[in-house]
C-alpha cells in the first residue's frame, strides 16, 4: 500500500481599524486535505459464512457461523454460550488437533445445545450439540464485497452471509463441522465464476472460492469557515461599492458637499447689506 496525505491551513485575518469602538477580526479560514490510497490487486478465498439467529433460554442473537466440512466437530464461542444461556448437556474430553502442531492438544470441554433458524424464515432450522470454544477462529474472514452482493441479488439469490450494522463483520461466534454440514446445506450450487460458487444453505446462500479485490481512494476536500462580524461587512460594503465604475464615494465628503448648496441658494440680504442664513440650516 502506497499512502500520500497532505494537509494545507491557511488563516487570514480581516482587521477594520477605522472604528473608534476598537479593532474588530473576522477570521476566514480554510482548510484543503487530499488523501491517495492506492492497494495493490490481491486474491483472498471467500469461506462458506452465514448468518443466522441462535436461539437460547435466555435469548436470541444473530450469529456469524463458518460451515465447515473439514472439521470433524462443530465449536460455538463462549460468549454466545453465556449470553444465550445454552444448556450444558455433557462433557467429552475433546483431542484437538491443530495445523502445524506434532501432537494433539487434550481438553476437557462443554458440549452445549443451541438452535439455529433462519434469519428471514425461522421455519428453517437446525439444532445442534457444539462445543463450547473460547475462541472459534482468529483468521480474518471476510464478508464479500459489495460487487459480488450485487451479483448474487441479480441472480436471485439470497446471500446468508450480509453486513450487519454495530456488529464485527469478520468474527465468527460458530463453526458447524461436519458432524451437522449436510443438514445445513440442501446440496444445490450455483457457479458464479469458474473458481466461485454458491453453495445453498438452510440460512441463505453461501459462497466459496477465490476472489480478486483492489481499491484505489483518491479524495480531495476544501473546508471553508468564516466568523463575521459587523466590522467585516462594513469593509466588504466598501470594498464592493460601484466597484465597476472603479471609484469610491465618500458619503461623508458628499453629504457635506450638498449641506453647502443648500446654504448658499438659501442665503438672503438684508437693506444693510449683510447676508442672513436661515436657522434651519445653521451648521
């Protein structure tokens, strides 16, 4: 990933020094930030991942679940265990073997009851016996993209696996092993691309295979703000006025200028030969 930012401030400050009543400021500032991300073109392998309510005692919460054919045993996360109230109804000692290790890891361990229904139709459903895991899976696994939702729609197929708001979209709280897949799944599938396909499921369709994801975010944005205040408009009045004539009226010197005709057309003379002015026009 190649990452350029680059952020430019710039504050100008209006300051009118020809009122008596103290300098005033007005502070127009501006802000501009543009942001490149670029990210290479890379695969990544969609997992058979669903969503689907489960259902406890106490409760009910939509639940990321991973379908899994590979594991022999079906694991369900230990926070959905407590939230749910699943019932405990046995313990087995549990040989758990892991990618990379020599030797099994020999645990003793929960096995709980829980049901899973169908997010749109609780008709369909499945219950099973899982064992009770603090963790599922570390792996990020990923919801698919926005194209491919689209795709699946267009095709009329309901995806199991959809973003879901205040929630991790990559964490799974179940894995349903193979002890439970082939009643999960109804053996109907659907090619979306020769190494993608969609795999139906009692909780909606869920898809497997590779697929090529890139991005590329160049964004640029101007912030404006201006605090004004009698004094700015005062300037901005003076600066805008008869401005395509290119001159600039001064309305005291002019208001003055009138004062003084009025004055002398008003002006009379007395049998002495003195000039009066009327009182009403006495500056």
């Amino acid at each position: 990933m190649v990452a350029d930012m680059h952020k430019f401030v710039n504050n100008l400050k209006l300051v009118d020094n020809t009122s008596n009543s103290g300098n005033a400021e007005a502070v127009l500032s501006s802000l501009t930030s543009s942001v490149k991300v670029k990210t290479n073109t890379q695969n990544t392998v969609l997992l058979q991942t669903v969503k689907a309510w489960a259902v406890g005692p106490k409760e009910r919460k939509i639940s990321r679940c991973l379908l899994d054919g590979g594991s022999q045993r079906s694991f369900v996360h230990r926070d959905i265990v407590r939230a749910l109230g699943l019932p405990v109804v046995r313990q087995e000692t549990l040989n758990l073997h892991v990618f990379g290790s020599t030797s099994p890891v020999v645990e003793k361990r929960n096995i709980v009851r829980v049901q899973l229904e169908n997010v749109w139709n609780t008709e369909r459903k499945i219950e099973i016996d899982a064992v009770e895991t603090p963790e599922v899976c570390t792996a990020v696994i990923k919801v698919p993209t926005e194209p491919i939702q689209a795709e699946i729609k267009k095709r009329g197929l309901q995806l199991g696996d959809f973003p879901l708001e205040g929630a991790n979209e990559q964490e799974l709280q179940m894995l349903i092993g193979a002890d439970y897949y082939w009643q999960a799944v109804t053996g109907k599938v659907q090619r979306v691309t020769d190494s993608l396909v969609a795999v139906e499921t009692l909780f909606g369709w869920a898809l497997q295979g590779p697929v090529t994801t890139s991005s590329v975010i160049d964004t640029t944005c101007m912030h404006i703000s201006l605090t004004e205040d009698t004094q700015l408009s005062k300037q901005l009045f003076a600066f805008w006025e008869v401005e395509s004539l290119g001159i600039k009226i001064n309305h005291q010197k002019a208001q003055r200028t009138q004062k003084l005709c009025n004055i002398s057309n008003n002006l009379k003379e007395n049998s002495q030969g003195q000039y009066r002015l009327p009182q009403t026009l006495c500056m």
